[in-house]
C-alpha cells in the first residue's frame, strides 16, 4: 500500500515494540486510548525543554512563546474543526469535562425547565449520559431515549417521535464506542433544530477516525478527548457555536477567565477564555496540536480506508468462529464487539492478554446499551492507525485457542 | 489431609506446568469441577460483586466442619474460588480462622491475574474466612 | 554548600542553558509556573513509550500497569500530604479545578443559604475569589474578606471579628501569590472549626515550598496545582476530608464516578473516583508524583532554606535601590514584588526581559490586593529550587539599569 | 513630510542604533517627548485598554488635517503611540486611512514586543485610522 505505509507508521510508536507476558503487544483497545507518536511526545517535550511558561499577562518572552504555542493550537483544532473562529474551540480536560460544561451552564442559565425534554440515545457512553440526568434532576427536565434496532442502529422513526417541541437538548454520539455504530448524525441535527432543540455531538470516538466539520454538520456543541486521538491525556476540547456559548454564563470561576475582579462585582472575559478558568493544559495543547497535524499528515482519509479494511477483515474472520455473535451494523466503523455463546467476555480478554492481545472487556462505560442486549458485556476490539492485517490474524486465532480453552 | 497439607499438595499440581496455558487449563478445569451450587442460593446476599465477574459464596457448618459453596458467571474466577474451597472446605471453623492464605502468592497465578481479580481473590478468601468466624469457638 | 548543590539541581533543567533575547535566561517566574526537571519528563515519557493504556476496569496488561502507577501516583500524593487515606486525594486539572469543585459540590448540596457568609481574605487568587462569589450569587450567602495590613499580613483581630457563626466556609491562601506572605493558618483553621466552618487551604504557593501535613493543618480541603510543583501542566489535586467528601454530591458526572447507570437512576462511585469522572490526565498524575518524588531526594526544608535565602539576598539588594518599594512582610516567602516610584511595572518588566530575566508583571490575578495598595500592579520576582545568587545579582543590576533608562 | 517620508525618516533613524537599549531608549524618548495630553481628555470614551497598559487616544480635526493626542501610563507603550503620531499627525484623513502601517513590521521593534503589546499597537494604528474615517471625504 503506497499510500498509507503501516510499518513507517508503525515505527513512530515506540510503545509498540514492547511486549507484554513474553508476546509481542497486539494493541486493540484504541477505543479506550490511542498510543502517541513520536511527533507528540517531541512536542510535548520540546515544549518543556524549550518555552515552558504560564501563558497569558506574562511580559517575558518565554511566555509570549507559550502563549503563541497555545493559541496557535487553538488555531489547529479551529482548522481541524472548520470552526469559524478560534473562539469557540475552548480546551476542557476531555469529552467528559466538555459534555459536563455544557450541561453546567445550561443548567446555571436555567435553560431547562420542568416539561422540557433532553433527547438522547439508547447508545450513549456514561459521560454523555450521567451529566443529564443531574442535569434533569436539578432543573425538572426529563430524560429521553432514542431506543436500538437489534443491529446496534438508532431506531430513526422513534427518533422522530421522540422530537417534540419540548425537546431543549438533543445529545448524540457520533460514533458508538460499544458497537461501531455510525450515527447519521447530520440529518438527526438538522431535525432537532427544526424543534429548536440545542443539539450536542459527543465525538470522542468520530475524531480519531473521521474528518469534521462542525459547519457542515451545523451543530451547537461538539465534544471530544485529546487521548483518543493520538495526543496525551487531560486535555479535551469543546466547539461552541459562539452565539450560544456567548449568551451562556460561565462554569468555573478563576484566573484567565475574567476581565476584572473586585469584592463588589466580577466581570467575565470574552471567549474562549472565559470557559478556560485557571493555567491551562498547556502541554496538552500543544500536544493536541502536533497529533491532529500528525493525523493530517497522514490524512483522515487514507487513515479510515485503513481502519475500515481492518475492521471489515476482523469480522469476517470472526464470524466464522463456533458462537460467535457480533454486535452493530456491518458498516461500523472504529469498534467491533462480540462475545461467544457460554463465554464470558472477560475470561475471554484474561486469555487473549496471555497471548499478548490487548482488548478491552466489560461494559464499555454503556450500561443501559448492554442491559438492552441482555449481555453483562462484551469483547471489543478497536482499530488506530497502526493496526495490521497481521494483527487481525492473530486476534482470531487467539479467539479461537481461548474458546477451546474455555469450553 | 490439613489445610497445610492441601496447600502443598496444590502447589505442586501447579508446578508441574510449564507455561501459562497449562496452568490457566488447570484452572478452568477446577472451575469446570467445583461442586454446583444450586440456583435458588445465588441471592443478593450471597453475591460478592467484582469488577467484570460474580461471585457467589454460601457457607455453612455441619457436624464442627465448614461447608463452602461457591459459583461465578466467569470460568476462571470460578477456578480460582475452587482453589479455596479445596483448601478450606470441611476443616473446622478455627482451622480455617486460622489458615495462611499466601500461599496463593506461591501458585505464581496472581501474575496472571488482573489487579482487580487479585483483589476479588483477597476478598474472597476474607469472605470465606469472615463466614467461619460465625461458626468459631462454638 | 554540600547539603545543596544548585549546579547538580540546574543541571537536570535543559531549559535553564537556553539564552532569551541572546542572553542566558534568568527564570524568576517560578510562582506562575515551574520548569520541569528530567526526571519528570522522563516519567511522562516512559508513561507513554511503556505502558499507556486506559485504565481501571481494564482486562490488558497495559490497562493493569496503568491502573498500579496511576494509583502510586495516588499513594504517592497522600504519603506527601500525610492524607490518612488514599481515598481523599482527587486529581483535579489545578488549583482553580480544585476549589471549583469544593464551591461546587457545596453549592449542590445547598450547604449555604441566604444569611450564611464565607470569610476570603484580602490576599486571594481570582481563582480563590470567583468560584465563591458564583457560589454566592447561587445560594444567596454573602462574601466577607479578612482585611490586610499595610505589610500584607493578615488583620488578626479583624479575622476574629468577621469569624461569626454565620461563617460557613473559610478560604484562605496558604502563601499569597503576590506578595509571598505565609498565613498562620493552622491558628486560622482552628479558629474556624470552632464555630462550625469548613475550611479550604489554597495551596498553589505553598505545594513548592513548604511540607504540607493535612492532618497537622486539620484542615478540610486543600487544593494544589501539579504545575508549580515541577510537575506537567493539567494535572492538580484536591485533598479532602474523608467524612466531609463522603457526604456531598458528585460534580462531574461521566465514566469512572459512577457504580451502575440506567436510565431510571445511576448509583455514584466511592471516593476518590466519584470525583473524577472521564479518564484522567494520566500522564499528569504520574509526572506529579515524579515531581513530589524528586523534591523530596532534594528535601523540602533544604529547598526552602535556599529559596528563603535567594529571597532575603533579593531583598537587600533592591532595598538599596532609588524609589524601590518592597510589598509583603520581611519573612515573605516564594515571592519578591516591588514598585519604582514613577515607573510603570510593565515597562521595566519589558526592559528586564531584553536582558534575558524573566519576571511576572501586573496585578497576578489579584486585583482586589492590587487595588487595595492602589498600584495597577507590581514586579514580582520568584524563586525555585534551581535559582542561585548570581541569578539575584543579575536581577539587581537589571532592575537598576532599567531604572535608569526610564527615568 | 508626507507619511511615506516620515516613516522613511524613522526607519533610518532607527538602523542607526546597534542593540537593544539604545533602540528602546530611543522610544522612551520619543515618549518623553510625546505632546501632553489634557487630564481632561483621558476620559473613558478615549481609552483603549490594553493588557497590562491604558492607552488614551483624542482625535480631532483642523484645517483638514488630523491631529491627535495620545497618552499612556505606560513608557515605552508611549513611545510606541508617538511613533504613529509622528507620522499620521497633521495628515489629511485620505491620507490617513490610505497610508501604509507596515512599516513598523521594518523598525525591528516589534521583534521585542510582547505579542500583548504588538496587538496592543494594531489596535493603536486601527483606531487612529478609525477617527479618520469620520473627517475623511468631506
Ligand atoms: C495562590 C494561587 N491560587 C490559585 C492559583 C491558580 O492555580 P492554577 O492556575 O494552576 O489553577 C495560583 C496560580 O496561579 C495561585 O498562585
Ligand atoms: C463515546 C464516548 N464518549 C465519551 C467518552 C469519554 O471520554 P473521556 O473519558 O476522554 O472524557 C468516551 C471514551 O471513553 C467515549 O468513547
């Protein structure tokens, strides 16, 4: 393959020469965390080696440095993003930290009354879950869910029905991090404006696999976590269409996020710094930056064609395995979930780390979508930039070594 | 046979096999072994919740000896809880009060064992012993 | 001095031999931010070349590798605070997250009510101001503030005669950012428990400088940023009080705080994960216990004694100057802020970075204190472990030759 | 002078210095020298907020031609505003808002700004521009 060259991808992770209970590491948990090329961790010690500073106010130059650091990063997600403007890509500490912002202000701005409806799916991640449900608990809004076809799909007719004109929220997933499922999230946007309903995309799954363009999706919120593409931990971003987020008030209070204090009265800053209280993750910004420049390089396209091609080849070998049941659509993109009739999923993941293969068990942090489907979990294996066909392999065959060995 | 004795004898059982397939093979197979438990015992009272996997644990005294029935949802925790029930079913209450757990950390498991399922373990073999204290000194 | 070898110390900042404007760079910005020794950055790196993973509930050697160091980290903090438990140590994402949270999570549980006051004092952080004003305005409580004298101490008696039974929370700087001032806070504490308050210890400026005993302290949270402590940027810490923590509602909600979701109710986590919710700045963690490791090889009283001894030589050396002012009491520490009569601090700060030292300028996020002295702001120089006296003669020549030219 | 001569002339003045002090002395002394502003003047409406620094800017117009007045707390920030005032003052407003502000980029001065302050001097140049649009084609 010309274009999309593994090995030479392969060889920027130092990590994936490492091996673990004596085999070489096959890592398939990439839906958890991705692994960082080199191009981050340089930055990221550049950063520290060469301009660390607190940024912002400071006169000197290691400063000025950082501060152009930071905001030039701002200037990469804005990119990335297709944002209008760098204002409304505030930096959180990840999905959670950005969902969980959104929910806070709209909450404090009392936005949310009782009667009024916050829409979500049957498939949603915790973290875009539990902050609406405090949410509806302090406000008196209730909770809704777009309900699952048996194939890991939204039920889109339901969805329709559940849109009303009480519906204040509609907070998606882009992509499901238990089943792969792509959502057809332009179109469900686009109706829940139709209702006037603010509309959330948690994308912390999309990002590492998919180009976006939160112009072209025409959403208000859309939250996603450095981790999973490529960048450290504990840095995350929000877009905020800036209208909204600039009629909203703000969350944390403290340094960076005001234009003047006093004991009589406080008044906020502009955005995006006003939703940025306190030393940023500077670090991690930059971080951010060099793992998105580094995705681009390689480009989003060539990079999902690949993982497709993985995750396609994944299910074929699978499926011809005695029991085998997967889960989500066939066109599912990211993560493939299975488990195998009288198995426990995480007997089968104990047995598959022995030979090296990193998968990840359990629930997923999906509890509602499990119980829908009667399972306690499931096995997932999910694919990055620097899986291999080879991989592929080896995962079937130690799926089926440890089935015989568990039946 | 003592506890001491089944502790040995267990020990080396294990130390016959040579790589890790062998020894998780063995395992399994206790698991697969242990006495089944039956249905209507695997209430919420008897549950011992772990991270990914059940555990279910009943116990009770017959004749001065402890009588241990266990189950998991998963195969190898369910070979684990074997290995304790071999070693502590049917001594008397004191024995088992008394009884050195480490040698668990000999069987060269624990190694291949999740931090979480080492815990599970440590929590089980309270469990089983916290069970005996009821029945002690009586 | 054999005790402390400040060569051996700079040698393991690669910052430190970089040249700013063509000059070494002399870095007195410390109480903004800390560089970062190699042993730090070497910690995060190896984090990310060896065992990167997402972790708790993960299958994976990865996941169980990083699950153990997250959690050292962890123990690593509490040993460093003498916390009885693990279990009372958040990661936050700073200083201003921490006390965010602890605003927050009161505010939820509706522990203050009209008529209920909290005692600041005049010395705060915005960060230490704004999150109890929102508190506030939310709950109806009223702000008081501990005045200051004219050496930047705290008004003793004025203390104990705003301390009423009304006080429900006291949120106090440990060290004041700006002026270097140490507050007798174990005597403030004390006096606050008292009468019933909960008690907060803004630690930011004291982390790097002084051992922290929170059970010595008896006091009930304090809160610290990773950053000024030679750690990474995005990671801070929360210390709680185990009873206290345990009786109040979750912030953030998402992955990790929680036991079991569904859509009909969600039970939360135990401490400390039910305050950390989405997956955590890893990295950050494991740099910040790197970074309490290796002030402790230095040990704390050792680095206080130089930095102590860099900050009075400072002193002196400035005293002599034509229209210097210092701020703050003799036995400041951390930080030096001084004025020049009729020079503004922005222009000399400007001068003093061409000749490669780096200062802080302006009203450091204190404006309320800025105000009270009736200056815009000061110069604030700012001492770590790898500063030496030359660097405090530099700094002198420097403020005198600026001087000079702006005169 | 028209603006290009004067921004000519600054420019050469400018390259005479070697180092960094004599150039910034060179602006302080510009901004020793700036006309005095009115305390009047430096009233809220004519004040443009900086980072760390109060610029406080007068326009007016006589004779067609510009005149401004400047002041700020800060020195050097000062010095700065004469630089623009020295070429833009007694100016026509066409020739104000036609005129070429790049030739800062050219002084080298910028290089030792904070980006706070570079900003600082956009706004600066915009603003002035900014009133001249008021007079301008009249
Ligand atoms: C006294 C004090 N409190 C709070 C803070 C805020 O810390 P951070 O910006 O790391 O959240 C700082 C540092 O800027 C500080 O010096
Ligand atoms: C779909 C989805 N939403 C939200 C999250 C939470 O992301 P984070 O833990 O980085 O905050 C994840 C990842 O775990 C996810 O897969």
């Amino acid at each position: 393959m010309p274009a999309f060259d593994v090995a030479a991808i392969r060889a920027q992770f130092p990590i994936l020469s490492r091996e673990v209970h004596g085999k070489p590491l096959v890592y398939l948990d990439n839906a958890a965390t991705a692994h960082k090329p080199l191009a981050v961790l340089d930055a990221s010690r550049r950063y520290y080696e060469e301009i660390n500073a607190n940024i912002h106010r400071g006169t000197h130059h290691l400063s000025q440095l950082a501060t152009i650091a930071h905001e030039e990063a701002r200037l990469t997600v804005a990119r990335h993003l297709n944002s209008p403007t760098p204002d409304e890509i505030i930096f959180t500490s990840g999905t959670t930290d950005s969902i969980n912002l959104v929910a806070s202000i709209l909450g404090r701005a009392g936005r949310l009354k009782p009667g009024d409806e916050i829409l979500l799916s049957h498939l949603e991640h915790h973290s875009n879950i539990v902050p609406w449900q405090m949410l509806c608990e302090r406000s008196g809004a209730t909770l809704h869910v777009i309900p699952v076809h048996d194939d890991g799909t939204l039920d889109l007719p339901a969805f329709h029905r559940l849109l009303t004109e009480r519906t204040r929220v509609l907070a998606l997933t882009h992509i499901s991090n238990a089943f792969g499922t792509v959502n057809p999230v332009r179109e469900l946007v686009a109706a829940a404006k139709q209702v006037g309903a603010l509309t959330l995309l948690d994308g912390a799954q999309a990002a590492p696999h998919l180009p976006i363009d939160v112009q072209d999706l025409d959403v208000d919120f859309y939250a996603f976590s450095g981790h999973k593409v490529y960048a450290p931990t504990g840095i995350g971003v929000l877009y905020g269409r800036y209208k909204i987020l600039d009629s909203l008030p703000p969350w944390r209070g403290g340094g960076e996020m005001i234009k003047k204090v006093s004991f009589s009265g406080t008044t906020y800053n502009n955005l995006p710094f006003r939703y940025e209280a306190g030393t940023p993750n500077i670090e991690g910004a930059i971080g951010l930056a060099a793992a998105l420049d580094w995705i681009n390089r390689i480009g989003l396209d060539a990079l999902h064609q690949h993982e497709q091609s993985l995750i396609r080849q994944a299910a074929a070998a699978l499926s011809a395995l005695d029991g085998l049941r997967l889960y989500g659509p066939s066109d599912r993109a990211a993560s493939l979930s299975f488990n195998i009739d009288g198995i426990h999923h995480y007997d089968l993941g104990t047995l598959l780390d022995q030979m090296g293969i990193a998968v990840r068990t359990g629930h997923h942090c999906c509890q509602p979508l499990m119980e829908r489907f009667g399972v306690t979990g499931t096995i997932r294996a999910s694919f990055a930039a620097y899986n291999t066909t080879d991989e592929v392999i080896q995962l079937a065959a130690a799926v089926k070594k440890a089935a015989a060995m568990l039946r | 046979m003592t506890i001491a004795e089944t502790q040995q004898q267990l020990l080396e059982e294990l130390s016959l096999f040579h790589d890790w397939t062998e020894r998780y093979e063995y395992v399994i197979g206790l698991g697969k072994h242990l006495a089944p438990m039956p249905g209507e015992l695997q209430t919420r009272d008897r549950l011992i919740e772990g991270c990914q996997s059940q555990v279910w644990l009943d116990a009770s005294c017959q004749d001065g000896r402890m009588h241990y029935l266990a189950d998991s949802d998963s195969l190898i925790t369910k070979g684990m809880i074997a290995l304790f029930v071999r070693v502590l079913d049917r001594q008397t209450p004191d024995d088992v009060l008394t009884a050195d757990m480490s040698f668990v950390d000999q069987t060269g498991l624990k190694e291949h064992l999740a931090p979480t399922r080492a815990n599970a373990l440590n929590l089980m073999a309270t469990q089983m012993k916290q069970r005996a204290l009821e029945f002690a000194g009586k």
